[in-house]
C-alpha cells in the first residue's frame, strides 16, 4: 500500500505533533476532523493503517468498529447531537478511516437530511487548536469516563 495522508496523521498522531489528535484507542487514534463540517466531527484512523475495513483480521476489525461506535457514542454526548452518521469511504484517502460526524436539529432543513458530503467543505471552519480546544478536551474527557466504566471490575 502506497503511503497516504493517513499514514502520515497516523504517525503525527504517534509523535505527539498532531493537534487534531484526541486519544488513543485500541484500534487507532481519535481526531477531530478538519474542517469542523460540524461541530465535534472526528474521524478515527487505524493503528497500524491498513487499506480498508476487509483488510482487518475478525478481531482487529470488530476492535475498530466497536472504537468507531464509542467515539459514536462519546461524540453524542459531548455534543448533545440529535444522532451521529458513520461512514468508511477509502475513495479519496485509499486507506481505512472512519468519519464520526454528529448531526444537530438546528442544521439548515434543506441539508438535515442528506449526507455530510452535501456541506460546503470549504465554509466550514478549519481546526483550531485554541478554538477547538475545550471540544477536543471535553471529547477525550468523556472517551476517558467511557474506557473506565468499560474496563472488566
């Protein structure tokens, strides 16, 4: 598999230079995306990046899909979200990665409804790590309470 930029936010996320990164999870790292398409959008990549979700053996595969569901889960929480949509595409970035993207009430009627992809990218605002900071440290906050109240006891 040729290098894609998930490799590379992968191994940013490993050195400490991404700021987008959140946590650390079983499977891979939690980011927020960029742009915030919505407030709390993040995307989960897969440690050691492989090249799709088919890729993974059964037990790796049902790690992330069940890490992609927690984010869900954590996501909906922090962001009071009427819900969150998943997708895994793999068209643009040939390499697995799962979208975590909450959806509110208050989006525009002739947008609440469709996917994600029908936003206009570009007037979304970019990541800021002063501006999103208390979003992505409330995010990893809950992550935590979740992992802890998950662990066998």
């Amino acid at each position: 598999m040729s290098e894609t930029l998930i490799h590379r936010y992968v191994a940013e996320a490993e050195d400490g230079s991404l700021p987008r990164a959140i946590a650390k999870m079983a499977s891979g790292w939690l980011c927020l995306g960029d742009p915030q398409v919505q407030e709390g959008y993040c995307v989960l990549y897969p440690d050691p990046v492989v090249p799709h979700l088919n890729a993974l053996e059964e037990g790796a595969r049902a790690q992330f899909l069940s890490d992609m569901a927690l984010a869900g889960d954590v996501v909906l929480e922090v962001t009071n979200a009427v819900r969150i949509n998943y997708e895994i595409l793999g068209n643009q970035e040939p390499a697995l990665h799962a979208h975590i993207i909450p959806r509110f009430d208050d989006e525009d009627p002739s947008l609440r409804s469709k996917p994600i992809w029908s936003y206009d990218w570009g007037k979304a605002p970019s990541f800021g790590m002063e501006r999103h900071a208390e979003l992505r440290i409330a995010i990893a906050d809950a992550l935590r309470r979740h992992l802890k109240t998950d662990e066998p006891g």
